[in-house]
C-alpha cells in the first residue's frame, strides 16, 4: 500500500517567515518615528505619562492595522498619535482629573469593515465638533495641521496668509480652550466637509482638501463668525 497520499502537507514556513519580517519593518519604521511622536503627544496633553501611553497605543494600532493600505505610514501615525491625545484632552476634563488611561479608538485605521469604519467616522466628527466649538478659524486651522499632521509653522503661515510668529500664538491660545466650555454654534455643512477631508487625510495622505477649506475658512471666515 502506498503512504503517498497519506503524506500531509510541510508547514508553509515562507509565509510566517514572511509575515515575521514585515512586522521588523513595521517595527522598525514605527522606532524612527517613536519620538516624534512622544513629543507630538506632550504637546497636545502636556503630561508626559499620558503621552507614553498614547505612544504605546498608536503602536497597537499600527499592528492591527493593513500597512500594505498605507501610502504615507507617517501621516498616519502622527493622525494616530494626535487623535489618541486629544482624546486623552476630552477624557480628562469629562472626569475632572488627571488623565492616565489609554483610550482606545481609531480614527484613522483604513479597514474595510462598516462596523468598524463607522466606528471611526464617528469618532472623528467628535473630535472635530468639540475643536470647531471652542477655537476661532484661526485657531482650528493652526491647531489642527500643527497638532494632526506636524505641518511646519512656515507651511501653515503661507496657508493662512500670516506671520509665522501668529501661527504660533494662535495654536498657544488654542491649547487651553480644549478644556473650555464650547461657545461657538457648530457649522454642520462645514463639519461635515471636515470630517471628509479629515478622513481622507489621515488614510492616504493627501491633505489637499483639507488645506484648502481650513484656508478659506480662515482667510475669508464668513461661515466660522
């Protein structure tokens, strides 16, 4: 009797070897981008506990998430990393305490699951809706390219058509309004055009549209009075 077709397949070692390696890589890109990251996140939440665990998280993230979707891996971790922290922000001042724990949302992870991109949508217009509440034009549009995408402060100046000095001052006076109560009505039509440009930022790295409406709503801010 034949044993040849009682021989069970090798394990297929190329592909673990395989999925090993990619996730050096993914390791290895994540360390040179470790900190700016940390720094990235002690600005935005000023507590440098919080910031290494908002790090960590964005790690995590970046393991769960489908890298070979990711055109600008780092675009996506400093959205990653900002969008934890500000979260961190909004956690601490709905307890009154010192924020400690890791939230646990994504905002910018680009999986095809519905339930789980809806999940992200909705997170991101939170954000957005509680930024818009309580900062000027100004204010939203230095913030949040400083703060979301590391823009440098010369780029967001030549967006706004200001002083470098100004977009400086402008994300300093913004920093403690996040834990204001809100005073401005929130404009719906350009909250949803955020949420989109915003979304479409942060998985592909193409910023275009949302320079273009944080510039106009800043340069000509009708909508935002």
């Amino acid at each position: 009797m034949s044993l040849i077709g009682l021989e069970t397949a090798p394990p297929d070692h190329g592909t673990a070897c395989a999925a090993a390696t990619e996730l050096e890589l993914a390791l290895e890109l994540f360390q040179r981008e470790r900190m700016r990251l940390f720094r990235l996140a002690v600005r935005v939440i000023g507590d440098a506990a919080s910031a290494e665990d908002v790090v960590q998280e964005a790690w995590l993230r970046w393991q769960r998430t489908d890298r070979s979707q990711i055109k600008n891996p780092a675009a996506f971790l400093t959205t990653t990393t900002t969008n934890l922290a500000i979260n961190v922000i909004q956690s601490a001042r709905h307890r009154r305490e010192t924020p400690t724990d890791s939230p646990v949302l994504d905002r910018a992870d680009p999986a095809h699951d519905p339930a789980t991109s809806a999940q992200q949508t909705g997170a991101v217009e939170r954000t957005l809706a509680h930024l818009m509440a309580r900062l000027t034009a100004g204010e939203l549009a230095a913030y949040l390219l400083r703060k979301g995408f590391d823009y440098p402060y010369g780029d967001i100046a030549e967006l706004l058509q200001t002083s470098t000095a100004n977009c400086r001052q402008l994300v300093r006076r913004a920093q403690p309004k996040l834990h204001g109560e809100p005073h401005r009505p929130l404009d719906r039509e350009l909250h949803r055009e955020l949420v989109a440009a915003f979304l479409c930022g942060s998985r592909s790295g193409d910023l275009h549209d949302l320079e273009r409406l944080l510039g106009q709503e800043t340069v000509a801010p009708a909508r935002a009075a």
